[in-house]
C-alpha cells in the first residue's frame, strides 16, 4: 500500500482540508493507527495489538504497524 491521495487518520482529500494540526496528539506522536486506506479513502478494518496493529482495506488489502516500520 502506497501513501496515497487521502489523509490515513481522517479519510479526506490531500489538500482538501486535511490539516495536520487537526490531528490528536496520539496522531501525531504515531500511536494511531490509521482508520481510512490512503490509497482510496475506504474505511480500514482495524486490529489493534500488544505490540502493534493490523488493518485492511477491501480494495488493497493488508497493512500493518511492522511493514511501516512501527511497534
């Protein structure tokens, strides 16, 4: 899964609105995992783990903390 057009914490538009200010703390210190696909905007299932997370889009598939380099 690439970083795409849509902001993985809110689900908007790149430079539609989404601002990183409007993010909470645990955002942006990286202990959020991500709620919408990057790639397409769709809501993430999510699995939130002891020692990371795992989440999937049902158009790109399975992504989790490890292969984006976070536990």
């Amino acid at each position: 899964m690439s970083g795409g057009g849509f902001d993985p914490h809110t689900g908007r538009e790149v430079g539609l609105g989404s601002n990183p200010s409007d993010h909470s703390p645990a955002v942006l210190l990286g202990l959020e995992p991500p709620r919408y696909c990057a790639d397409c905007g769709r809501r993430l299932v999510v699995q939130v783990l002891p020692n990371g997370w795992h989440s999937t889009c049902s158009r790109h598939g399975d992504i989790d903390s490890s292969s984006l380099g976070r536990r």
